[in-house]
C-alpha cells in the first residue's frame, strides 16, 4: 500500500486533485478536492484501492481521515464513492454520533445510503469508532477565499460529483448565494444543510 505521496498539487477538479511527485502525476480521489490548491506542496495520505474493474487512488489530510475512509469501506454495501460522501461531510464526530445512538435517519441522508445499509454501519461500526473521537479531524475544510460565483459553481460540481442530486443541491443553493466563502467552505456548508435538513 502506499502509505502517503509528498509533492506538488498540479490540478484540482470536483472529483480529484491531481499531486505530481518526482515528475509523476497522480489522480488521488479525495472527499473534498477544494481544500488543496495549484502550485502548493502537500502530504496527501492514500489508500490504493483495487478491484477488478477499477484500481484508484484516494487521499486525505490526515491518517485518522484515511482509517475512518477504511472503516466505512469495510461495511457492506457502502463502496468507495458513498464512504467518500460521508467523509466530505467534513463532521466525522456527528457520523460517529449517529452510528453509536443507531440513529438511521441521519445517516440515510447520504448519498447511496438506504435503511439497510443504515443499519449495516451501525451493526458493523457501533462502539468501533472511539479513537476517531479522541481529537478532532481538521484540514478537510481549509482554504482561502476568492470569486464567490466560481467558488459556488465548483461547489456545485463537488456535490454532484459526492452523488447529490440536482433538485437536492438546488435547495440549499438559495441560502449559500448569499455567503461570500472559499469552495471548500461552500462545499461544507452545503453538505451539513443537505445532511441536517
């Protein structure tokens, strides 16, 4: 496995940043690509994913975010892509919360998670979790601010991408016009209105 890549951050789209290391650039798949910016150096901690239609690397911030990202891909029927939603969720302490109260209602509030995989995580997860608990996990969400029309858009794109649908993200679109923040910031905002509504 490839326990972290060091370098230089070339490119940043919705879905991925792209982190150049020894003349080589990788896709890492991230919760939220935004928090990473052109031309800045950056640790990203990955985990290679295989299987057999598709190889992909996915990157954090932290340790503790990738070892939460493994927890969750342990669960049965939540795959790559849903336990990335719920990590750009950018609250693992709340997540945690629900699993321990077996609150499935919060946690069908993410993309691709049903009552059944709801239960699922709680069954698989519950009294798991504390270690994740004992410090909180920032760095998901840091980040400057500039043009807030372009730092909205690439928000939206973000969420789409986390597998939000459009009618969903358009609710909360209102509200998040009338902020002036970095994408990251939109993206966070977004998600725990969409996740809390």
């Amino acid at each position: 496995m490839i326990e972290h890549i060091n370098g230089k951050i070339e490119h940043v789209s919705a879905e991925y940043a792209v982190l150049e290391a020894n003349g080589i650039g990788y896709q890492i798949f991230c919760p939220n690509p935004f928090i990473y910016r052109p031309g800045k150096a950056e640790t990203i901690y990955t985990y290679h994913y295989v299987r057999e239609d598709l190889i992909a690397l996915y990157g954090f911030k932290t340790r503790k975010e990738r070892d939460l990202f493994l927890k969750l891909l342990n669960v049965s029927g939540i795959g790559p892509k849903g336990a990335l939603a719920i990590m750009a969720f950018g609250q693992p302490e709340q997540v945690i919360r629900a699993i321990e109260a077996e609150d499935e209602g919060f946690l069908v509030k993410f993309p691709g998670v049903g009552k059944k995989t709801a239960r699922q995580m709680i069954l698989d997860l519950k009294g798991k979790l504390s270690i994740f608990t004992e410090e909180p996990m920032e760095g998901l969400f840091a980040g400057q601010a500039s043009d807030s029309s372009e730092q909205l858009d690439e928000a939206v794109e973000a969420l789409t991408a986390l597998g939000y649908a459009k009618k969903e993200i358009n609710k909360v679109l209102p509200s998040l016009k009338k902020e002036d923040l970095t994408t990251d910031q939109y993206i966070r905002k977004a998600l725990q209105k969409l996740v809390n509504h």
